[in-house]
C-alpha cells in the first residue's frame, strides 16, 4: 500500500501541504483532486519521492522513501507533470533506455517495449524524434515509461493532459484495465476523469485534505447530486468533509 502520515512541505512561511495523512490499497483508483495551487502536484512528487517532506513520512509498499528510496521507487511507476523527456531521442531509443533502467533482459524485454507501444499506439511514430511530436504524443511516450515495467502502483500527474477526446478515453480504458490488482493515484484538476475511472476521490485545498470518499458519495452530499457542486463547497470552505485518515 502506500500510506502518507503527517506529510507536510512548507516553503517559508507558505505550507504547499500541511500535514495530510491517507492510506492507499490495491486495487484503488484515487484521484487527487483540487484547484490550482491546492497541494496536488507537490504531494504527488513527495509521495514518489522526487521531493523531501519537511515533516512526516511516505511508504511505498512497506518501503520508507527517505530512507529506502530506490527500494521503493521500483514499486511504482511515475507520470510526472509535463512528462519531461529527452527530445533528441526516439520513443524506441527512449523505452530502450528505460527498460535498462529497469533491469528488463532478453525476450521478456522486447515483448514488453512491443505490448506497451502497442497499448499506447506509439508505432506509428516509434522512430520519430520525440521532440517533433504532438503533445498527446508526447504524454503517451510518458506514460509508457511509467507502465513499462509492470509495476504494482503508478502515480500518475494529470495523464490525459494533452490528449483529443478519443485518446483521453483509451488511456482512461487503460487504467482501469491495470487497476485491478494495483494502485493508481491519479492527480486531476478534471471532475470528469475522476468520475470516469476513479473509486475514491482525495480533495485537497490549501494543503489539507477536505474531503475524502467516493466521487458517488461526495456528489451525494449536494441536492443536485453533482460532484462539481460538491468540490466547489469544500475547496472554499463552504462545507467541511470527513477526512478519513484511517483509510
């Protein structure tokens, strides 16, 4: 599981997190959601280990990630925001380098590169430099890295971001395709992907966890039965939801 206890990061006087606590099984789609600024990216960057805590603790499948990083860091996969990546190189070149990292070997290895460009529709333009490519593109090489070596969670900062209409639902099929036996932790500023592939919705605003159940159940809270109106409440303190830090 993954499970964050007082998980804070402050930047002087200003506190991007502060001190929010949750547990994460598998086989749970949990989006991360909130309106700009609210904390999500910088918790997802702590929880994969990209960014210190300046208090509290991350573990990742029993594994501390101050303490046993790498240990840690190979349980899970990581869409960071933007995917970052090396524009000289191809998409094959690239999940070539990857799959070293990785330790992928022999066969094994070029079946994988092979299914996950297949799952993303990458073959197309495989030996195309990354940095002619569309954005959607771009995102899909991203996030075939993060699933590459079939790992048993994945983090993923905004996954569609970038994608027509068409691609956001194949990638949104995708996830809930792998979800069943993983963790998925999706950071989103979209109500509708969260609605579309998430079982459990984390809102935070202003560094603190707001409300934290079932995209049906939050939405049940308003009379309109609509999770927008719900998030709009919680993230301007209209309404305070349970936090469920046992979770």
């Amino acid at each position: 599981m993954i499970r964050a206890d007082s998980l804070s990061k402050h930047y002087g006087a200003i506190k991007a997190v502060d001190g929010i606590s949750f547990g994460i099984e598998p086989g749970e789609v949990v989006g991360l959601l909130g309106p700009n600024g609210a904390g999500k990216t910088t918790t997802m960057r702590m929880c994969a280990g990209y960014l210190a805590p300046t208090s509290g603790s991350v573990k990742v499948h029993g594994f501390d990630l101050a303490t046993h990083t790498l240990a840690a860091r190979k349980t899970f996969g990581y869409l960071p925001e933007g995917a970052p990546l090396w524009g000289e190189m191809t998409p094959r070149a690239f999940l070539d380098f990857i799959a070293d990292i990785r330790g992928l070997r022999g066969a094994a290895r070029a079946a994988r590169i092979g299914e996950v460009a297949e799952l993303l529709q990458l073959h197309s333009v495989f030996d195309q430099r990354i940095e002619t490519l569309s954005k959607g593109f771009r995102r899909r090489v991203g996030l075939a890295q993060a699933i590459l070596h079939d790992p048993q969670a994945l983090l993923l900062d905004e996954p569609t971001d970038g994608l027509d209409p068409n691609q956001k639902h194949e990638v949104r099929e995708l996830i809930r395709g792998m979800s069943g036996d993983k963790i998925v932790v999706i950071s989103t500023h979209i109500l509708e992907e969260v609605e579309a592939v998430c079982s459990r919705a984390i809102i935070i605003a202003a560094g603190r966890i707001v409300a934290d159940d079932t995209p049906a159940a939050l939405a049940a809270r308003s009379p309109s039965g609509r999770l927008d109106h719900v998030f709009r409440s919680v993230t301007t303190g209209q309404e305070r939801g349970a936090v469920g830090e046992e979770r």
